[in-house]
C-alpha cells in the first residue's frame, strides 16, 4: 500500500512540473505573438503615414477601409493602446500591449518604441 502510494505521489510530482512547463512555455509564446503583433501594426501605421503626408489613420477608418478585419488585440485579448503620431516614435504610432494583467503602464506591457 505504501509503495503505490509513493508511486501516486511520484506521479502527481512528475505531472505537477509537466504543468507547470508547459504554462510557462504557453505564457513565453503569447508574449512572442504581442511583441509580432505590435512590431507589425506599427510598421503598418509607419507605412500609412509615408503614403498620406503624415496623416494618422484612425482604427474605425481602417475597419471601414478593411486593412484590419477587427480591432487589433492581444493574446490575452485587451485591446492595443495606439497613440498617433507617437511620442516616442514620430514617424509611425506608439503601440503598446497592455500584457498579461490588461493594466498599461507597469512592467509586463510590451511598447512598439522598445522593440527592435
């Protein structure tokens, strides 16, 4: 009885670490897809802005004009904070992800400006 009790425990831990990897891996590749998924909206807004005299598009002209099919989001499903012209990058928009928590302005937001 002891012995199956030590190989159920021996079990729980084994898949307790497998848990915990694979959330950690989950929580890396969601923050992967942010970072892509801001880099390329800037390059969009940075492309718009080339071709329009500088003009900053708004997000409901784009819907309207289809180049975006929805509002753009994160993994995590919060909206993008979009500030046009931005204040750290005046040829495109500063675009940040709010992050894991959807609160911008603490650590884990991810800002267009800070990519390369």
């Amino acid at each position: 009885m002891i012995e199956i009790m030590l190989v159920l425990a021996l079990i729980g831990l084994i898949m307790g670490a497998i848990v915990i990897g694979s959330r950690r891996k989950t929580r890396d590749a969601q923050v992967q897809i942010a970072k892509l998924g801001v880099q390329q909206l800037s390059g969009l807004f940075f492309n718009h802005r080339l071709a329009n005299s500088g003009e900053c598009p708004s997000i409901k002209k784009w819907l309207e004009d289809k180049p975006l099919k929805s509002e753009p989001k994160d993994p995590w499903g919060h909206p993008l904070v979009i500030i046009c012209p931005g204040e750290h990058d005046e040829g495109s928009a500063d675009i940040i992800s709010p992050g894991l928590d959807g609160e911008a302005g603490n650590q884990d937001d991810i800002e267009s400006w800070k990519l390369e």
